[in-house]
C-alpha cells in the first residue's frame, strides 16, 4: 500500500470530494434509515449542491477542507468548521 498522504483541498478535488460524500449520505442511510433519511444523494441536484458547498468552504477562513491522497489518488476527505459558539455543547468556541 502506498503512503497517505494530507494535504489541503484545491478546486479541482471539489467533484471528487462531492462524490466521497455522497457515498457517505448513501452509506449512512443504508445502515440506520429511520435516523439517517434518504437524501437522494446520486441525483444531479444533489451532487451540485455538494460540490457547491464544498467549493465554498475552500475560501472560508473559518473552515479546513482537507484531502488524504495515496498514490497520487484521493482516498478520504476531512472537514472541519470553526464556530464561534457551539448552542447544542454550549460552548463559547467549537470545531
């Protein structure tokens, strides 16, 4: 197996880190649907709206999108977000 490899999203990972999600939304669905619902996640409008949100967040100075690459390929995503409050955790800060 190749070295993994991190490294921070460029625009051109967007419709490949779209897609991971996609597979993700899919997956978690198939496991639990009563608590994960059916996000029609394959349909064309939800693949744009993916790679729409995650473009975004590629300028967003209070977000890191980063991709795991091994053998020059991508193989997983991460995403983090800061907050400046966290009203679930109540928390004054929050990633």
């Amino acid at each position: 197996m190749s070295a993994v490899s991190v490294r921070r999203a460029t625009p051109a990972d967007v419709p490949t880190i779209a897609a991971f999600a996609g597979e993700l939304y899919t997956l978690h669905h198939a496991w639990d649907p009563v608590r994960f619902w059916d996000l029609g996640a394959a349909s064309d409008a939800r693949r744009a709206g993916r790679e729409r949100f995650f473009a975004s967040l590629l300028s967003d100075t209070t977000a890191v999108l980063l991709v795991a690459e091994a053998g020059g390929a991508p193989v997983g995503y991460a995403f983090a977000g800061f907050e400046s409050h966290d009203y679930e955790n109540l928390l004054e800060e929050a990633i």
